[in-house]
C-alpha cells in the first residue's frame, strides 16, 4: 500500500517537473506569424547541435551566423516553406538565432525552461541582392514556484 502511494507521488513530481520545465518560443517576420515552439532545455540543446550540422552539409564555407540569416531570408511572404525538410531547417535556423542571442549574463537559449519568448525578425533588403536580418527577443517570465 505505501509503495503503491510512493509511485503516484514520484509520477506527480516527474509530471510538474516536465510541465514546468518546458518555454514557448515564437517568432514574427513583419507582421506574420511564422514559428510557434514549444520546448525543454534538452531539446534546445538539439537545435544547437543540429545548425552547424545542416550548415556542413549545405553550405559548408558559410559562418553559422551567416547560413541562419539566409535560410530566416528565405521564409516567404506565403510563410513558412510548404515541404517539411524546408520547414525544419527555417524553425531549426530561427530557434538557433533566438537560443544563441546574448543576455548580459548569458544566453536567451538559458532562460528556455522557465521563460517564454517572443523573436520579431525584419528582413532589410540591400543593394546588390544583398540582405541583412535583425531580431528582437522579448521574453516574458513564468510563475516561479
């Protein structure tokens, strides 16, 4: 009987842990909505490995920064690509932006499992078909228990 309510409590603790554990992550281009995440600490450490990963297979002599910038180009007035594999890399290259963004004491990638965050990019076009994207995170704070 004791073991029985020793369990349902662990289950309890592993439950509001994974549920507390987790951030939102959405982002904008212009006025559109184009990325809503939802995720935990471990999964933004699996957007971290996989960038540097798709960029040696695309555009192996591009700098990470670089790559990220045009594949967050290449969404377009439509939204996200409409094939999955295009549609991974563009969520992949925005949450790395957002996740490798510096705070005065860190990154905003830190603050995913107890922080909600919004990243507004604009797209400004330069002469010569040249482009340049900057990003704003905003970030709202979860309950603390």
């Amino acid at each position: 009987m004791f073991g029985l309510f020793r369990k349902v409590r662990k289950m309890r603790e592993s439950f509001t842990a994974g549920a507390t554990n987790t951030g939102n992550v959405t982002a904008t281009i212009g006025d559109k909505l184009v990325l809503n995440w939802h995720g935990t600490p471990s999964q933004k450490d699996g957007v971290l490995h996989m960038l540097p990963k798709l960029r040696d297979s695309m555009m192996p002599d591009a700098e990470l920064g670089t790559f990220a910038d045009g594949v967050i180009a290449s969404v377009n007035d439509d939204g996200m690509s409409s094939d999955s594999t295009g549609n991974n890399i563009q969520t992949i290259a925005m949450l790395w932006r957002v996740f490798t963004t510096k705070l005065d004491d860190g990154i905003y990638g830190d603050l995913i499992g107890h922080a909600n965050m919004h990243c507004a990019f604009q797209l400004h076009e330069q002469p010569g078909e040249q482009f340049k994207i900057t990003w704003k995170v905003s970030l709202m704070r979860g309950r603390t228990a």
